[in-house]
C-alpha cells in the first residue's frame, strides 16, 4: 500500500507540477492582457480567457531535450521511474525468492502506522489535494442540488402566457426550445444542459415592463445560444482540480464577467436594445431583484453578482467598444495561433534517475537492461564475493529498479575480500574505519548510496528491520547518499530515532550520517548522544557535531571535554575548533591543561581556529603538545565522489 501510494503520489506530482508552473505563467499572462486591453472586443476576451482555462486541463504533451525542467521543479520524476521506492519488477522478485533480505509484509498487512512512516511528501500532498477536491465537489453538489429544487418547485409558464415572448424563444436559434418557469425569489438564471430551463422570478413579471423583460430574456438565451452552460461545467469541474491554486480563482472570476460582456454584446448587436434601454434594464432588474439573487453550480444569471453592476454600466454605454455579430477573422487567427503555441505544453523527453546527477537517462518504460539481469540474478549466489561483486556493478549501473534487490542484501554479513565498488576509490572500504569487516552487506549500502535520493525511503524502511546490521547498513547509506538527496531530508528524522537503537554499532552510524547531513533539526539529539555508554558513540556523535557546525551544540561539547575518555574529549575540542565559536575560548583553554597529550594538541589546534592567539601562546610556552593535530576521522571519511554510470 505504501509503495502504490508513493508511486502514485510520484506521478501526480510529475504531471501536476509541470502542468501547475506552465499554465500560471499562461494565465497571468492573459490576465494582463486583459486588463491592458479592456477595448478589444468581448469575444476576443473570451477566447484568450478560455485558452488559459484549457491550460490547466491538458497537461504538457511537447517532449523537450535537457534537464532545465527537472532543475526548476524538485523531486520530478517521471511515472515509470522508481521514485522512493523502486517499482517491484523481475529484479526484486529475485531477491525475494531468496529469502535473504529484510522481512516484508504481504499487499494488504502493512499497518496503518506503517503506512504514514514511511509515506513520501509527494503521496502526503496528493491526498491532501484529492481531500480538498472531494469537499469542494461536495459543495458543488449541494448547489446543484439546490438548483434542482428551484426548478422542481418553480412554476412552468405554458403557451398561453407566454404572448410576444414565445416568439422570442422558439426564434432565438436555440437548438433545444428552454422551458419558461416562473420562482418566488430565484433568478433570472439559465439551467439545464439537457432540459434548458429559464428561471424568472415572480417580482420581475410584476415589475418590470414586457420590453424589458424581453431584454433579460434575450440575455439568458445568449448564453444558452454560445453554449456557456457548458463552458460554465467544465470549468467548475475544473475548479475541483484546482481549488488550491489562486489564479484559477481570479481566472474564473474574469471568465464569468467576460461571459456577461458577451451576451450583454450579443443582445445589443441583435437589435434587442439600444444600450440605454439595456442599463436601464439592468438596472431595474437589480433594483427589482435586492439581495435576493442565485447564481451557483451549472446556472448563469442576467443580474450576475459577480460582475460590477456600475463597470458593466460603464461598459455598456462605451462607443467606442466593437461589438461585432460574430468573431472577427483578426481574432479568430489571435485565438487560433495562441492556442496552436501554448496548449501543448512541454514536458522532460526523458525520465532522469535522481539518485544519478542528472548523467543517467533511463527510458520511459524503465526497461530493465540485460547487465542489470545477469548482476541481480549474481545477487543470488552461493559465492559471497560474486555478491558483493554483483552488488557493485548494480550500483555503478545505476540501476534504479535494482533497489529492492540491493536492500534485501544489506543483511549479508559474510567477510569477503574488499573489492573496488566507488569509482576511482579502488580498494575503499568504510570497514577501514568503522565496520567490523567488509562483507557483501556493505557492497550493497555502498550501491544503494549511489543511487542518491531514489533509495532513500527503502533505505528508511531498512531502519527498522530487526537485524541490527540490516540498520546499520542502512544508516550508513542514508549518511553517505549520493547527490541530489530528497527534498527536505526526510531520512533525517528516522536516523534521528535510530539514535536509541540498542545496539551501539547502528548508533554510532546513524550519528555518523546524521553528520553528513548536517541538518540542524540532529543538533540537540546528537548533544543528548554525549551521555551514550558506549565511548565510540560519544565519540562519533561529537564528530557529527563538529560537522554541522552550528552554535547550539557547543555547551553539550563542553561536557565533552570532561568525558572520563580522552578519544571523546579529543573529539569534541575538535568540533569546538570547526564550530569556532569564541564562547568556547575558556573550556579549550583549560583542556589545554589535559592529561591527554593528543587532547591538548586538539584544544590548541581548536583554539587557532578561533583565533585565540593568547592561549595558545601560553600552551605553546607551557606544554610540549604533539604536533600537527588531525581531527580524528568521521567513521566514513569517504570523499564525494559519485558513480559514473
């Protein structure tokens, strides 16, 4: 459930980021335009207006080479390319089969607390979004259920009343002859896409005189003659889809007044009215109808609120506005030439791997190539060293849907002999510093590192398998990710809670990467890792400190330096000197009185960095400190250098 959510949530996010950035650009645009040019013909309006609108329905069809998109938009990838956590395909069934990795509950087991653990930001926004959809068309519906009330309870006016006014809708050249009915307090409103319906209210055939009631039926038969009930669906519907976006709002509010504009227009054109006797009608009409207008859902109304009733006046009564009977051919090129350039939309040609820096290009089906095959089904040996070989070669592949096939070895502890898995760092081994022999597993965090931000949620589920060098692999390849990670490091939390894991090796890793994040949010749970039994972890957690460099880790750094070992007090002076903070002069200068020659050296070292050049000319005079001091070694010191694929 997890994985289909965030696969999901991964392929809304690719079309809905692409399509949100292009259509607002678009809108904003015309909006401009608009409001520049309030002179250009209604028509004219409504047609750019609609151009805007369409953008937001399609989304970008127009494959464009580079990687300018993927740079603008964060955590884009394509459908079809593993996101978080690569799709389960032949590769990861292989893995499965041989029973060798992490535990893995069935479709349909995953609890619901496992579920939010691990679930990406992109699923966390979708199903914000579709919640905020779902109470929106909730709304519409009741509107529409209040629409269908109004009609259901309004009087139907027959042949015999209607006089003059039959002629009018039977030879306005609507395709379906719209019902005439009569309500207490609603209208006037077009409904009905299938049984058209003209809603007048009672206080209009009292009041206003048969001329210009004439006029505001002649309105709503416009908008029914230009198919605006339909444009008005569509767009509502498309409401739904966006409701969080602001402009959509602003472009629906321009389309519903430039609606007004037109059939307005139509109804002088036609020789219904001169413009004087239609404000005059509008104006009547307003006066007649107060407060109690209607106008939700799929109707359209004469009296629109929406619309100013002063600028419509204004608008009206403008001589110099052209109110052609139909759409010049000028316009009609402008529509059509701005619709042929920008509805398309363009889109990344091809799916990029995150974890691959943007140099492996993966196709659009994520086709599984034969070397990717022949290294999952080696994955799968008997020979340790073939694994840990097989495990490499995946990881130089680049080979993203290989993901869960390189977790299931992460708990592959069989010593084999270090082999060459980072480019140009032959014969490297975090087994060097930190593990306690290099095996297969560690081949495997080494791959999956490699991978960048693509393997991070397998690798956060990781952190929670019952084997504790599963954990510890895990941890270590969250720390050591190739670049770009995700967005907002979400592994920073997890390895954060990893910190109290009951064994000491997988703490000290997770402080270890926490380091490598050097993310602010690890500082205080690191200065809390200075009380650890375990001096190694104290040690490590110092280390991280001094890597993220920040000021509120040095009062817990002061303690450091009166740990009962000298290897945690010599490693915090250190991350004293790199944080360089000058509140940290007095506790380096009296280390510089240390038992420890190497703590002593490191208090100096620290206190040059600061710039606190008394002290240390009273230690360089008083003591003999060992020269030349080194920070001692994160448990990882690997450089940055990333797997060519």
């Amino acid at each position: 459930m997890t994985e289909f959510l965030n696969q999901t949530g991964s392929a809304w996010w690719y079309y809905f980021a692409q399509a949100a950035w292009q259509a607002t650009l678009l809108a904003l645009l015309i909006l401009i335009v608009v409001r520049l040019r309030p002179r250009w013909p209604a028509r004219l309006h409504w047609g750019l207006l609609m151009i805007a609108v369409f953008k937001f329905a399609l989304p970008p069809l127009v494959p464009v080479p580079g990687d300018t998109i993927d740079r603008l938009l964060p955590g884009l990838e394509r459908p079809g390319q593993p996101s978080q956590a690569a799709p389960r395909d032949g590769l990861t069934r292989a893995s499965e089969s041989a029973g060798t990795g992490p535990a893995r509950t069935r479709p349909g087991q995953e609890s619901a607390s496992a579920i939010v653990a691990h679930l990406d930001w992109r699923a966390w926004l979708m199903m914000l979004h579709l919640a905020g959809a779902g109470v929106l068309l909730g709304l519409i519906a009741a509107h529409q259920k209040r629409l269908i009330r109004i009609r259901g309870v309004a009087r139907l006016v027959g042949d015999d009343e209607l006089g003059p006014l039959a002629d009018l809708i039977r030879g306005d050249g609507v395709r379906r002859e719209p019902e005439l009915r009569v309500s207490e307090n609603a209208g006037p409103l077009a409904m009905g896409i299938f049984r058209p319906a003209i809603v007048i209210p009672r206080a209009l055939l009292e009041r206003l005189p048969g001329r210009e009631l004439r006029i505001v039926l002649a309105h709503e038969l416009a908008h029914m003659r230009r198919g605006d009930l339909w444009t008005q669906v569509f767009t509502i519907a498309l409401l739904a889809m966006w409701w969080f976006h602001p402009l959509y709002w602003v472009l629906l509010f321009q389309v519903r007044r430039v609606r007004e504009d037109c059939c307005d227009d139509d109804v002088i054109t036609r020789g219904f009215a001169t413009p004087d006797e239609y404000c005059a009608a509008l104006l009547h009409t307003s006066v007649a109808l107060g407060s109690n207008r209607f106008n939700h859902g799929a109707s359209l109304a004469f009296a629109e609120s929406l619309h100013p009733i002063a600028g419509r006046l204004r608008r009206i009564m403008e001589e110099d506005i052209p109110r052609p009977a139909r759409i010049s051919t000028p316009s009609r090129i402008v529509i059509a030439v701005t619709a042929a350039l920008v509805l398309p939309g363009i889109r990344p040609a091809g799916g990029r791997a995150p974890g691959s820096g943007g140099s492996q290009r993966i196709s659009e089906s994520a086709a599984v190539t034969a070397q990717e095959r022949s290294a999952v089904a080696e994955l799968l040996s008997s020979d340790p060293i073939r694994r840990a070989s097989a495990a490499c070669r995946l990881g130089r592949l680049q080979a993203v849907n290989a993901i869960q096939a390189l977790s299931a070895l992460l708990a592959d502890e069989t010593p084999v002999p270090v082999q060459r898995c980072w480019d140009h760092d032959a014969f490297w081994s975090p087994a060097f510093n930190s593990w306690k022999q290099y095996s297969a597993g560690e081949a495997a965090a080494i791959a999956l590192a490699s991978l960048g931000g693509t393997a991070a949620q397998s690798l956060i589920a990781a952190l929670n398998h019952p084997d504790a060098v599963v954990r510890r692999n895990a941890a270590w390849a969250l720390g050591e990710l190739r670049n770009p990670r995700l967005p907002g490091n979400p592994e920073v939390e997890p390895l954060i809670r990893t910190l109290t894991d009951s064994d000491a090796w997988v703490r000290r890793t997770a402080a270890w990467a926490l380091g490598e994040t050097k993310d602010g949010r690890s500082v205080d749970p690191l200065g809390n890792m200075l009380e650890d039994p375990e001096a190694e972890v104290r040690k490590q957690a110092a280390a991280a400190l001094g890597e993220i460099r920040s000021g509120r880790a040095t009062v817990a750094l002061f303690h450091g330096l009166e740990d009962g070992d000298d290897r945690v007090r010599r490693q915090a002076a250190w991350a004293l000197g790199e944080i360089a903070d000058p509140s940290a002069v007095d506790p380096l200068s009296a280390a510089l009185k240390d038992p420890s020659p190497p703590v002593r050296a490191m208090a100096a070292w620290a206190l040059s960095e600061i710039g606190d050049r008394g002290s240390l000319w009273d230690f360089l005079f008083s003591a003999s400190p060992s020269p030349s001091p080194s920070p001692s070694p994160s448990p990882s010191p690997s450089p940055r250098r990333g797997i060519k694929p």
